[in-house]
C-alpha cells in the first residue's frame, strides 16, 4: 500500500509543478507587460 500512496502524491505533486509554472508564466508576462519588455 505505501507505493500506491507514494504513486497518488507522486501524481498530485506533478499536477502542482505544472499549476505552478503555469502561474509563473503568466506572472512573468505581466511583469514584461507592465515594465515594458526586458531580457527575462
């Protein structure tokens, strides 16, 4: 049973990093957007 919890958090930890660097995507091109365009 620990692998099949181990393999849900795996899962759920994924989808996160995902949700995140999405936000992160998003809030980088609003901080080009809003300071004009930079080198990021």
């Amino acid at each position: 049973m620990r692998i099949a919890r181990l393999e849900a958090e795996n899962a759920r930890l994924r989808a996160d990093k995902v949700k995140v660097e999405t936000e992160r995507d998003i809030l980088r091109k609003a901080a080009k957007h809003f300071a004009g365009e930079t080198n990021w």
